[in-house]
C-alpha cells in the first residue's frame, strides 16, 4: 500500500499558490508527492506526508519558464512516469 493510501482524508491540503482554482493534480508514482498544477500554470509538487512543498518546489517553483505560465488556456491533466521514484 502506497503512503497516500493511508492518509488520513480529512487533512487540509496545505495553503495553494495565491488561491487560484486548481485546474489538475496527481499523485507521484510513489504516492509520496501530490503535483498539482492551477488555472495560472503554475506547477508545485507537496509532500503528502509532511504536507509541506517538496524541494523540486522550493528549487523551481517560483522559475517556471515563461512560455509555460504564457500559454493560453490551463493546465488540464498531468501524467507521471509510472515507475517508482522517477519524478
């Protein structure tokens, strides 16, 4: 059983990216990283366990590309390897 499975469900997800709507998540092959993204495109990885940003987040998140957080529309889904431990 992956550690998302056993979560307790009625924890609050930690504070999202300025309240903009989010538009796709997933959890991370591992369970361990719930990646979301928002109607602003931006993209953040959390930690279920800690339910804090992980360190891709914290290195990257404010330095997304711009011509991902130009394009039109939103982020709609999000894919992950399957393979455990791949980001």
């Amino acid at each position: 059983m992956c550690k998302a499975q056993t979560l307790n469900p009625n924890l609050l997800m930690p504070d999202l990216q300025d309240s903009v709507p989010l538009t796709a998540l997933t959890f991370s092959a591992n369970g361990e990283g719930l990646i979301t993204a928002n109607a602003s495109n931006h993209i953040a990885v959390y930690n279920v366990e800690t339910l804090s940003a992980s360190d891709w987040t914290r290195t990257h998140g404010s330095h997304l590309p711009s011509r991902l957080l130009n394009m039109p529309g939103s982020i709609v889904t999000i894919s992950v390897h399957p393979q455990v431990g791949s980001a």
